[in-house]
C-alpha cells in the first residue's frame, strides 16, 4: 500500500521507481565523476593524484552533515516540501560546481552539492510511513535496484560527456537530473506525513527523539553496522580509478567493470526482494555478512601474495559487493524499524551516522592505497568483522533469530495508498 492525498495519487511501481529516482541523485553525483578525476586534479593544478578522492570526500562530508536536518525538518514540515526544496538547492549546486575555477572552490561547492543531496534521504522516512516489517524490507529492496542502475550507468556517462565536453558539463548533467527528478515529485508525490503527526519542534521533543534512537540497542548497532560497512564501498568508490589506472593499466575498463559489479548489486538487492518476506531480513543479512567477510578475506590473502590480476579482483569485488547488498539493505530496514514513530528524525541520525562516519572510514582505507589492492581487500575484511559484532551487539550474541514484526505498523500514523499494482 501507498499513500493518497486528496490531489494526489501515485500507484506501487510508479512510486518504487520515483523513489528509487530521488536516490539515485545522490549515486550519480559520486560515481559519474570518477572518469574525470586525472583530468580534474591535472586541470587545476593539484599537485598529489591521491587529492583527487577528495572530491568524493567532500561530497560525503555534505551528504552527512545534511542528514542531520533535513530529516527533522521533515518531521515538522512534512516530508513533500523537504525533498522538492533540497532537490531544487542540488540543481544551483551543481551548477555551481561546473563554474568553480580553483580545486578548493570545487572542494567548497561540493560540500554543498552533498548537503543538499542529503535532502533524499528523506525518502527512507515515507517508506517507513507507508510500511514496516518485512514489506517494508521489501520495498526498499526494489528501490535499491533501480537505484543501483545509477552505478551501472554513470561512470560510462561520464566517459561519454569527457569524450564531447569539458568535465565541467558532468555537473550539467547532475543538475538537469535532478530538475526532472523534482518535477516529477512536484506534480506526482503525495504527501505522507499527516499534519495530526507532525512534531513541534522544541528542544523537549528534538532530546527525546534522538534518546530514543541512540537509546534503542536495536536501532544504533544496526546503524553502526551500516556505517562500517558503508566505509567499504566508499573506499572502493575513491580507489577503483587508481586501482584500474596504477595496478591494473587498464583504466579503459574501469567504466564497464565499475557496472558488473553493480549488477551483482542489483540482482542481489532484487534477490532480496523476492525472498525477504519469507525468509526474514535477520537470516539473510547474517548470512551474507558472515559470507563479505569470508570472500574478502580470500581476496585479501590473494591480493597479500601477490596473485591478483584484473580478473580475480572483479570477480572477488563482485561477489562481495552482493553479499554487501543482501546485509545492508536489510541493516537499514531493520534500524528503522522500532523507531517509525520519529522517521524523519531516526532517518536523518542513521543517515549521518552511517554516511558521514562511513565516508570517514572508507577515507581512511583510501588513504592507504599503496599501488596494490592489499589495502582495499584487507579494509573490507576488517569491516567486515567489525560489523558482525555490532550485529551480535544488536542479536544478544545470536545470529538468524526469528524476525518479530513491528508493534507499530505503518498504518497507525499515516493513511494507506490505495494501489493494485505489484513488482
């Protein structure tokens, strides 16, 4: 089920797929750029070629210091105003960003291009209006899949906008995305906080929220677990250039390889949605985290004796990056879930946590790049079992324990969509 406003109506698939749409802004402007850094850190002047994942460093550092408002301001305003406004302030971003003539203004402009694009996490709390349980893990995972066609796309959009124009015109591209992806919303997204739960925002209210999602043990391990395991992708998504460019000197290839692994993504995260109201989310998450942890470990120890070529790389990288699909999907599911009371506030403290400090992590792996897959392969191990002790944090020390569905579903704060549709 889906929302209906008086004005508005929007059907299931419709309604996955613009969902998926709002995401996806924040995908594209990350992994699009990553043919075009040699040719920015050459253009203007930067004197280190590892300074160039600082352009994805400063995007993060945005995206996840926005999360901390955005979602609250939903939860006094609404979430329809918050996501048009946000995505409108991404469009002039951008823009700006294409106009930057120095690497500290693009630096500059790019935190602000990541603070706006934070604005779309606000999509996680009209799912967790409109859902709970394992539908809701559900839904989620459908919009991961068209989400993470972004991926498979944008790098080789990028390289074909180098092969006919100036780097500049990638943040052309960004923010005429994202105009259509607002006016899209504008004229089709209902509204699905109804204004009876609105919260006031007083400093009262604001402390009891945020005691309530740092307090519930559920809640903040599984958000630790995301942000750990998040710091794997974003150290893959810093180094993936370099490693194609200065290991492999294939860097021709780095477009088409960036998008099997994200295929493997895809029809993880689509695997997901077909299974998870069966089996549950904690059987499937555990298993495909227990599952990372073995395969980049093999590819660690590959990478350590000096074994690794292009091919075991990609195809450890895929697999892993699966197994990072069906675990996370269902971590964030799963965080969110005891707190749909307060979603726009839960979103936007899981969103920092997660994105901001998992940015941090995966710069932190980044940094340590030494002209071999090593630090890569061995960061993600370590993630790995980082995030598997969260998890036995959040279980009591027990794995696969039977899903108990939300005492609080969605239909108790917000007015059902009518919709026939499936997927």
């Amino acid at each position: 089920m889906v929302a209906k406003s008086d004005t508005h109506s929007i059907g299931f698939l419709e309604f996955v797929v613009l969902a998926a749409a709002m995401m996806s802004t924040q995908a594209i402007a990350i992994d699009a750029m990553l043919p075009a850094f040699p040719i920015i850190v050459r253009v203007l002047g930067v004197a280190d070629p590892n300074h160039g994942q600082w352009i994805v460093t400063a995007y993060m550092t945005g995206l996840g210091v926005g999360q901390l408002f955005w979602g609250l301001m939903s939860d006094r305003f609404g979430r329809r105003p918050i996501l048009i406004g946000g995505l409108s302030l991404y469009v002039t971003a951008a823009l700006v960003c294409a106009l930057s003539g120095s690497f500290h203004g693009l630096l500059a402009w790019r935190f602000v291009h990541g603070l706006a694009a934070a604005s779309v996490t606000v999509t996680r709390s009209v799912i967790r209006d409109l859902y709970s349980g394992r539908q809701m893990a559900r839904v989620m995972s459908l919009t991961f899949v068209v989400f993470l066609m972004v991926p498979i796309l944008a790098p080789s959009l990028g390289q074909l906008i180098l092969f006919v124009a100036p780097w500049r015109y990638i943040f052309v591209v960004f923010s005429g995305f994202a105009a259509i992806v607002a006016t899209w919303a504008f004229l089709r997204l209902p509204e699905t906080l109804h204004s009876e739960y609105r919260m006031q925002l007083t400093p009262e209210r604001i402390l009891g929220a945020i005691k309530l999602v740092l307090g519930h043990r559920t809640s903040i391990c599984y958000t630790f677990a995301m942000m750990i395991m998040f710091g794997t992708i974003m150290a893959y998504v810093g180094m993936v250039q370099q490693i194609f460019s200065d290991v492999f000197h294939r860097s021709n290839l780095m477009p088409s390889m960036f998008a099997l692994c994200a295929i493997f993504m895809g029809m993880a995260a689509y695997l997901n949605s077909r299974i998870v109201e069966r089996l549950g989310m904690r059987l499937i998450a555990h298993t495909a985290l227990l599952a990372f942890i073995a395969v980049s470990g093999l590819h660690a120890l590959i990478a350590a004796l000096g074994f690794e070529h292009i091919w075991t790389f990609v195809l450890l990288q895929a697999v892993g990056m699966a197994c990072f699909s069906l675990s996370v999907s269902n971590f964030g599911a799963m965080a969110m879930e005891p707190v749909g009371s307060i979603a726009g506030i839960a979103a936007s403290l899981q969103g920092f946590i997660s994105t901001f400090c998992g940015a941090l992590v995966g710069a932190f792996i980044g940094r340590q790049f030494n002209g071999t897959t090593v630090p890569l392969a061995a960061g993600a191990m370590c993630c790995g079992i980082i995030s598997i002790g969260f998890v036995l944090l959040a279980e009591k020390g027990r794995l696969f324990r039977a899903h108990h569905l939300s005492s609080e579903p969605a239909a108790v704060r917000t007015a059902p969509i009518e919709s026939t549709e499936h997927v």
